[in-house]
C-alpha cells in the first residue's frame, strides 16, 4: 500500500508518503525556525506555521514520491499527544484528503510513531524490546511485546529530558533548539566539571524527573559571575548532559533487566544525542544487550514514522472515523 503521512503535533510540518510499510518515497520536515527568539515553542505560532506549510508540504512529499493522491491507499495522521491547534491542523487537512479521495483515515499515536522509527531503520528487529522515547515532549519508558502491542513502564513526572535541554541551553546562551546545541559543545567541556543531581525516585520506579535537575542548573549558573560562566559554560553544558544521560541509561538498562529482554531501541529528538548513544552501547554491552536506533531524520518529529504505523493498523483493518478528534495527552495503550 501507498500510505501517506502527516505530522504536526509541535513544530514540525511533515508529510511522507511510505510504500508496504518500509518503503520511504519522500519524507518532508520543515522545521519552524519563528520559535527560536523565543528559546521555545509557542503554541500558537506553531498552529499558524502549520496552516501556511502543511499544503506546500504535503504536495512535495507526492512530488518526491512521484506519486498523486489519487493512487494514495490510506492516509496516517497524528491525533496526540502534543499541542492541540497544532494536532488539528494535521487532523483537519487529513479528513479533507480521506473524505475527497475516499481512502481510509488512520490516527496514529505520535509515541507509537516514534517506535515504528526503529521498526523503519531496522526491518529485522523483533519484539520484545524496550524503547526509550525521549523528545522535547516526552521520556517515555516502553515495553513492546509486539508490534500494538505496548506496555507503559515509565514517563516523566515534570520536565521532559527534550525540554531540559532547550530551558539548560537559554540559561547558558547556548541558542534553540538546545538538545542539538548542547550535544555539539559538550564533547569540548568537562563531564565531571559540576555533580549535578540524578533524580531515580523511589526504589523500582521507571518514571523520570528532569526538572529539579533544570533548576539546579540554573541556581548554578546564577551564582557565576560573567568571567566564570565564559569560562566554564561548555563545562557546565556537558555535566549537565551527563547527569540526563546517567539516569536515561541507568534506567532503560535496569528496565531491559526487569523485562528479561536482550534488546533496547531509542526513538526521538533526544535519541540523536551523541553521548547518551555512546553511554547506552557501553552499557549495555556489559549486559548483553543488543541497542538501536533510528538515523537522525527518523529520530525527530517525521511522517513517514506515521505512514508506518499507518500502514500497520491499515493491513489489519484498523482505521479512524471522521469525528477522530485532537488528543492532546493521548496515552500508548496496548489498543493503539
């Protein structure tokens, strides 16, 4: 089947259109550069970045497909979580195509879109594993049975690890967005410059807590004078980074233990980061454990992730009725 995806649940316009599931014909992402002044997303710029991009992108994603709409089998659309007039952006202009082209509308849940990114990258994985989702939005634990088939073992309780970076890196000037920015100066700083807290609440628990860390952070900087903070802002950069990446592997490792499963994937924006890659191998090489992750591309907000699991729910006959609505904190059940 001929799937076409569209994504716009932040700040990120897409369209893809994916060919029996793996096949990626296009994969358009146009990212919103108007939030960058702002050191963050602002809803409603985003909703009308996308009113603007969404059409344009879309018909470059078929032009790269070579590809019209009408040999489009089904449309997969992201129905939550994330921001709500951004969601029905995508949901609005996805019910216009199913409806005019009478093809069928699949909402897709944008967590299970990212762990269809590893599905994407890497055909011959197989379930059971354990995916860390972790993007600006969300650090989500998961446990994948199969394929719709998810367990959720852990999310964050306050501040995504995603939306650590970006608040760390406007404390330190480091610019937006600042998962990316933090990654490339931190090689350069020192690790072990500043301890910062690791958060692992209570004994057992797969829930994540980034906030504190963020704050402590920036009651750090605060008490540098201008000289100290030009000296040692790549420094702090980096001990921040290795007090998020401590607690991502320390806690998806122990998850993998838990599950008796020999496989851990990464699946969003954060999922590029160099150094939590680099930890997570070592790791879980001591373990045994087999470790993937999608290219960058697939690791950032995308539509052919959504074409994917589109296509999945479509081939077992599963599809969405026109009064589908925008779900802001859409969970990841085992339904989905």
């Amino acid at each position: 089947m001929l799937i076409l995806g569209i994504e716009t649940s932040c700040d990120e316009t897409a369209a893809s259109v994916v060919n029996g599931g793996n096949e990626i014909l296009s994969n358009v992402v146009y990212s919103q550069m108007v939030h960058d002044k702002y050191g963050g997303v602002v809803p409603e710029l985003a909703s009308r970045e996308h009113i603007r991009a969404v059409v344009p992108v879309v018909n470059q994603a078929l032009g790269q497909a070579n590809a019209s709409l009408a040999e489009i089998e089904g449309v997969a659309v992201t129905y939550g979580p994330g921001l709500v007039g951004s969601l029905l952006i995508g949901l609005s202009y996805s019910k216009a195509i199913s409806y005019s082209q009478e093809i069928p509308l699949i909402g897709i849940n944008h967590i299970e879109g990212h762990i269809f990114a590893d599905f994407l990258e890497h055909p011959k994985i197989s379930p059971p594993f354990v995916c860390l989702v972790i993007s600006g939005g969300h650090s989500n634990l998961i446990y994948v049975a199969g394929k719709g088939d998810y367990e959720l073992m852990g999310q964050t309780r306050d501040d995504a690890a995603g939306e650590a970076f970006d608040k760390v890196a406007k404390v330190l000037n480091l610019g937006y967005p600042g998962g990316p920015a933090i990654d490339e100066v931190s090689p350069k700083g020192k690790s072990d410059f500043f301890k910062f807290p690791r958060a692992y609440l209570e004994e057992g628990s797969f829930d994540f807590s980034f906030s504190g860390l963020k704050t402590a952070v920036a009651i750090y900087v605060s008490r540098l004078s201008e000289e100290e903070l030009e000296n040692h802002r790549i420094d702090v950069a980096a001990s921040f980074q290795e007090a998020v990446v401590d607690v991502l592997v320390e806690k998806g490792i122990q998850a993998c233990l838990a599950k008796d499963t020999s496989k851990i994937a990464l699946a969003g924006g954060v999922a590029r980061n160099r150094r939590l890659r680099k930890r997570l191998r070592e790791e879980a090489e001591k373990q045994r454990l087999e470790v993937f992750y999608p290219s960058p591309i697939l690791c950032t907000d995308n539509a052919a992730m959504i074409a994917a699991a589109g296509d999945f729910h479509l081939s077992r006959g599963r599809a969405s009725n026109l009064d589908l609505n925008a779900v802001p904190h859409a969970s990841l059940t085992a339904g989905n």
